[in-house]
C-alpha cells in the first residue's frame, strides 16, 4: 500500500489549514463553502458536494468525494502510477470556464482537464506541461456534465493527490441536489431517547465483540432502487431484497415504518435491504441462507457509536465498475465450507466452489457520518471510514459499522455467473434503515458501546 508523504513542506501547509480553521471557528466566519483563490468569494463551485469518482484510491481516507467538499483539510489521493483520474458529476449540462486545482505536494507535472456529455467520450478543455503544483487557477472553454482531471506525469513516486478540485461556470444540477438534510428535531429526539438508556450490564463471561446482528431470508426481486431512482418503478437493473416487504420504487421513511411485514429478525427492524440479483446461464439465483446484516464497530473506541437516524440510507460497492476480478483480487466472491474453492470460471473472475462449500460474499460499509445528512447525491459522500481507529474531520459521528454476508446454493462452473449489474466487481449494496428507536437504540448501547456480543434477539 502507498505510504502518506510526510515532507516538512507538507506539515506547514496542513498546520496552516488547521491554524485557519480554528481561527475561523472561534471568530464565526468560516463558511462551509470554501473558495479558492481566482474565483468569486460568493461563488460556490459546481463541482462542490457533488458525486466524484477515481481511477484509483490511495487508501480509505482519501477517497475522491474529499477532492469536491469543500474541506481543505482532506484530499483525494491515488495510488501509484501513471496515468490517473478523478472526475465529478455536475448533475446537468454546465457550460464551464474555470477549473482550480488545489495539489497537496505530490501533483502532476502534466495532465489534461476534460468535458463530457456522458462520462465516457472526453474532449479536452486545457493541456499542462511542466506543472508546478500548489494553487492553479486554469481558464477553460467547455461544455458537458462530467468534468475530470487527467494526468499522464506524477511529480514524486507516490501517487497524485488533490486537496479541491473545483469547477466553476454555469448550469449543472440544481444546488444541493440528492443532498437529504435530515429533521434535526426528530434527531434530537431519538438522541435524547437513546442517551437516557441504560446499558443492561453484559455477564462475566460474555465475548467481548461489539456486533449484534438482523437476519434477513430473501423477500422479492424488482427492477427498482428507492435511493437511486426514487418513484421510478422498472428504472433500475433487477435487486434481490431482504427485509420489509413492502419495499418497491415508491418506499420512503413513512412507507416502510408503516409496514410491518418484515422477513427480517428482530422483528422490529422494517429496514429495506438489497443486493443486485445473480445468475446462472440466464437463470435467477436467489441467496438459499439468510442475508446477516452485522452490526458493529472498527474503531478503537466504539463508546461514541450512535444508532442511525430514521431514514437514513447508504450504498457500498459500485454497479458501475466492470473490471476483472482474478484469484487474489480484493472484494470478491469466494467459497465458504469444506474444501473451499477448486477453480475459477474460464474468464478467470468466478470461483468454482468444492461440493461441500457455497458461493458466498461479504459487503461491508463506512462506519463514520457527517451527522447533518440522511443521503447525499452519490449515496456515498455523507459518510466514510474511520482513519486511524477512529471518527474525525468531515465524517465525525460514529454509526454501527454495517456488513452483509450471504451465499447461493450453487457451486458454479466454467461458465460462471453474471449480475444484473455486470461483471463480479459491481456487487454492491443497499440500506434503507427503518428500526424501531428503542429497539436498535437498546442494542447499540449494550452491544457495541459496552463492547458485548449479542445475538438476533439483542441477547448475549
């Protein structure tokens, strides 16, 4: 893995930030919207808080969303090698003419900045060579909705990494569109509720793992999505879902709290679950177990978890990546029971299981929030992972840490599978969270604050 730079220059420019951001904060005046040098200071850029995607990531905590909110204190960095890319989704057609580019030390010598209409034919806007790093501020001429960054020389041996990216012009999506601010009165309330409980003290003898868990055996499959595409029915590719039952393009907070139908245990959790469906040679295979949906803690200290909101929902994974995934690869299925896997699929991206073992895969989710949002417009950017054992900068707040694990009873073959989403490597997931306040606020305090093992029931 790329290791951080550490150079002296570097520390002086992030204590610089940090010195600025206090400062800010104890006279009032710093603003969320920060603007760098060469544009407006009313202006907010186009590119702010809006879905940002990579060719590659250094690690967790330097994801591509950093480079695009606003906080010069974190940034998008890659991984080693040439040639690399971030690119943001503007929401809408934007005419766009001026990009600036905020470098931590290791920048690009030289890159191009690019337009497009559809995220997949690219024309480019500005040409650099022999790039000096720090501020640059480029005029551009271009139209489209996605616009990226595309470099082809690194100025050090590590990767290239961003602190902002920022796009300015006019157009796009409206401002603050999939952003879903949630009731801070209703927060307040559920916080209130769950800070009064009191821990019931776990035995001697109990494992000392912070994780309870749902269990949830498959319920329907539609070609819906209710974060993605919301009140367009048939809109999506097909999802297998697990839990409330009444799920479908229409479901909201209300909806699915109104229902009661669940296929989960506890019964009290009405959370909406789904998974893009998997086939074999054409034909639907459904999970034969139950979906476990794990609840637990990452972070060194777990005593500040809180339980989600009512409605707040997330995604990991990504439907749209289409890239090989061969023996070895990182987030891939793979063979759980006797004697595991004994090949691969002829494409090399499937494993073939033995006859005492199934095709399983875990999915895991980001543990910290930014404790103003619900959703955001990627479903990605209002949460992260924890860095260093723990919560901090823009994703403060600590939330149960969220896994699926389930597996098909199937074995594979040459042949192997597809998903209705594509190749292996866009297996991704879904939550619509819709508990019961004192059911999972009860768990969340004597299971992963006391750092207790719980079962289904909530019991150690």
């Amino acid at each position: 893995m790329q290791r951080s730079i550490s150079r002296p220059g570097r520390r002086r420019r992030l204590r610089t930030v940090v010195v600025s951001l206090a400062l800010a904060a104890l006279t009032g005046t710093f603003l969320a919207n920060q603007v760098l040098p060469g544009a407006s200071a009313a202006e907010t850029p186009l590119s702010q808080g809006r879905p940002a995607t990579a060719s590659s990531t250094e690690n967790s905590g330097t994801p591509a969303s950093a480079a695009v909110d606003g906080n010069p204190a974190t940034r998008w960095s890659s991984a080693a090698g040439d040639p690399q890319w971030l690119q943001v989704d503007l929401g809408g057609s934007a005419t766009v003419n001026q990009v600036v580019l905020n470098w931590e030390r290791a920048y690009a010598i030289d890159f191009t900045v690019q337009t497009s209409a559809n995220g997949s034919t690219w024309t480019t806007v500005k040409t650099v060579t022999n790039g000096t790093g720090g501020v640059q501020t480029l005029a551009v001429n271009g139209t489209g909705r996605y616009v990226r960054v595309h470099t082809t020389k690194r100025s050090t041996q590590y990767g290239v990494s961003l602190f902002e990216f920022q796009v300015f012009g006019t157009g796009g999506g409206p401002i603050g569109a999939g952003w879903i601010k949630m009731d801070q009165a209703k927060w307040s309330a559920q916080l209130a509720e769950f800070n009064a409980m009191r821990i019931n003290p776990a035995p001697a003898n109990a494992v000392r793992v912070p994780e309870f868990n749902a269990t949830c055996t498959y319920s329907h499959s539609k070609k819906d999505d209710p974060i993605v595409f919301p009140g367009l029915p048939g809109a999506s590719h097909m999802h297998s879902f697990f839990g409330n039952r009444g799920t479908d393009a229409n479901s909201t907070t209300e909806s699915l709290l109104g229902n009661t139908a669940t296929s989960c245990g506890p019964a009290k959790d009405l959370s909406a679950y789904w998974i893009p469906t998997l086939y074999e040679r054409g034909v639907a295979v459904e999970p034969s177990n139950e979906l476990v949906v794990y609840y637990g803690s990452r972070l060194d200290d777990p005593t500040k978890t809180v339980p989600f909101p009512q409605g707040f929902r997330m995604i990991a994974g990504d439907a749209k990546r289409q890239v090989a995934t061969p023996d070895g690869a990182p987030n891939q299925f793979w063979c759980a029971g006797d004697g595991g896997s004994i090949g691969r699929s002829t494409d090399g991206n499937w494993p073939i299981c033995a006859p005492t073992a199934n095709l399983t895969y875990q999915l895991v989710f980001p543990d910290c929030w930014d404790g103003i949002h619900l959703d955001s417009p990627d479903h990605k950017s209002h949460v992260g992972n924890a860095v260093n054992g723990r919560c901090s900068g823009a994703f403060p707040v600590a939330i149960p840490s969220i896994s699926f694990v389930f597996g098909y009873d199937t074995k594979g073959s040459a042949a192997g599978f597809t998903l209705a989403s594509g190749m292996a490597s866009s297996m991704h997931g879904d939550t619509f969270f819709a508990w019961d306040n004192a059911a999972l606020g009860h768990r969340v305090k004597d299971c992963i604050v006391q750092k207790a093992k719980c079962n289904t029931a909530g019991n150690f």
